[in-house]
C-alpha cells in the first residue's frame, strides 16, 4: 500500500508540474491528504460516512438498505450469532419454530459482534445519520417464526432512534423479507396519522391482509444491513419457522435536561433484572472509542436498584 501510494504521488505530481506552481502544491496537498485518509481508512480508524443522497433517503422514507456492507464478513458473524443463540437454548429453552426466540443482548453478549460497535462501516453509517455522539443502547438476536405484524418499533416524536439489521438468510416477499411503509416515521403528518390508525387492523380498517399493505419489501442477501427509523411501520409476512436476525438500536445523544424522556422510555426496554447496563463483552471489550458510545446509558441510573423487581437476566458471553 506504501508503495502505491508512493507511484501515485509521483506520477500525480509529474503531471501537474507540466502546468504552474500553483496547481502543483494544491496537487501535492490533495495527494497527501488522500494518503492519510488511505492510511487511516485501513486501520479503520475512519468511520465510513454515507453519501447526502443517502441520509436525504432515510430521512425522507425512514429506512435504507446498504447493499452488501458486510458481504466479506458475515460468515465470521452469523458464526458469532449462532454461539450467542446456542448458548441461550443450552440456558433457557430449544427453539422449536413454534415462536419467536428473541435473546436481548444478544450482540453485547459476543466480543465478535460487540466489535461491531468499532467498525467503521457501521460508526460511519450510524453517525451520519445520528452525529458522532451516537448512544448504543440494546440489541436482539432472534430466531423468527412466521409472521410479523405492522407496528413501529417507538414513537419519539422529537428524538431519532435507529435500529440496524442484520438478516442472516436470503430472504424475498415471499419468505418474510422485512417490509416497510416509506415515509410512516413522519409524525405529526396526516398521511403518517393515516397509517398509525389502518394498518395494524388493516382487515377492519382497509379490508385488507396485512400482507396486502401497500410496502416496501426489502429484499436481503447476508451481508446486505438495513436500518430503519424506528418509527417507521415495518412488517415480515410469509417467513419460515427459523429466520435468523439481530439488531442493534441507537439513537442520537440526549442533551442533559432531556435525560429523563431517555430514562422514561429505556425503563420500558427492560425486562430483567440487570447491575449494569450493558452485557459482559460490551463493557469488557470497550476502548476509550467504543466508550463513547456507551457512557450515558451506563450512567443513566442505578440499573441494580431500579430493576432488581424483574426476572433473574440469563448472561451469555461467548469470545
Ligand atoms: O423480521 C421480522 O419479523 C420483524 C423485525 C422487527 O419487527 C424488528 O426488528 O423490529
């Protein structure tokens, strides 16, 4: 890579000395600048960002597919996934396709996929969307069963919050590829109004199958990431008893005096019994980076006190 970046200031150099001193030091700053980005994006030490075009499209319809982000790593993931999954069956119960088996904390539980929260396709994807400041707050893995019906995944009105996800199967309309109504996060706009109250009694209201929603379905192969607002209506329809998925949730920082809409609606997102927020790998595999992202939610309160009326957490953690 030295070397290429060597040849390619020389030869960028020798062109533009055939023109004026000017254009050869705006050349040579250019060159320069391109080899600390080339560097750095290499020890991955740059978040990715996406294109304008792309977050005017999320923010526009409230999701986005980003085709093949992770093509070159999902055997290493869906590997990482399955040992959180495995663990879980060994503690709790086997899926047998008869529901949804949903293990929270899932990514938090494996150093693999808590590293996720490193990479800079997903920092650059996220921040662009959220600002560098992003929380990470939760994360499911899942094996699915049947279908989904149509819902939103929160209803912060003022608040962005995301949810990425990965499929871990091939998945069309017809085997429970994840569908989703462009432009339902749009709150406070009659049409977003509209769908709230149809869609998830879409027989009563619009003498319709819930499959039959007009929608976005979202074709996946592994590899493929989508992120949807999470108040976009999204719906899975046609799946077969073990369709394999995790998600992460993030949401844009919460200035000080707003903490409490924060703590009001993770209070909700809790199920068990925890002493600190996040799984063991997750706090145990943190640098000072991936701290960034995980400071508030570790801080928001006594997690101990304020859950120990819940159910016993089951902790997994696998390498
Ligand atoms: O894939 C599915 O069945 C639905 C996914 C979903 O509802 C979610 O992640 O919030």
């Amino acid at each position: 890579m030295q070397r290429f970046h060597h040849v390619m200031y020389k030869n960028v150099k020798a062109v533009a000395m055939e023109s004026d001193q000017n254009r050869v030091y705006l050349v040579h700053k250019a060159v320069l600048a391109a080899v600390f980005i080339c560097n750095n994006l290499m020890r991955g030490e740059f978040p990715i960002k996406l294109s304008q075009q792309q977050v005017e499209f999320f923010n526009t319809f409230g999701f986005l597919k980003l085709t093949g982000m992770f093509k070159d790593d999902i055997d290493d993931i869906t590997e990482a996934f399955e040992r959180v999954l495995q663990a879980y069956q060994e503690k709790s119960t086997i899926h047998d396709g008869s529901k949804r088996t949903m293990v929270g904390g899932c990514v938090d539980s494996s150093a693999r996929l808590s590293a996720l929260l490193d990479d800079p396709r997903i920092l650059g994807a996220c921040s662009s969307l959220l600002g560098d400041d992003f929380i990470y707050w939760g994360s499911d893995g899942n094996y699915y069963s049947g279908d989904t019906g149509w819902h939103p995944d929160g209803q912060e009105e003022n608040h962005l919050h995301i949810k990425v996800a990965f499929y871990l199967d091939p998945l069309d309309g017809t085997n429970g590829a994840l569908r989703v109504i462009p432009g339902s996060h749009r709150m406070g706009e009659q049409y977003a109004k509209d769908i709230k109250r149809t869609v998830m009694n879409s027989e009563q209201y619009l003498g319709i199958h819930g499959s039959e929603v007009p929608a976005q379905v979202l074709d996946v192969i592994p590899g493929d990431v989508l992120i949807f607002d999470h108040r976009t209506f999204h719906s899975a329809w046609n799946g077969s008893t073990l369709r394999r998925m995790f998600t992460m949730n993030l949401c844009r920082q919460y200035p000080e005096d707003k903490l409490d809409e924060l703590r009001s609606m993770i209070v909700n997102h809790v199920s068990s019994h925890i002493t600190e927020y996040y799984g063991i790998q997750m706090r145990e595999t943190a640098d000072s980076e991936r701290m960034k992202h995980l400071v508030t939610m570790l801080g928001l309160m006594d997690w101990d006190k304020q859950t120990k009326h819940l159910k016993e957490k089951i902790y997994i953690s696998v390498d």
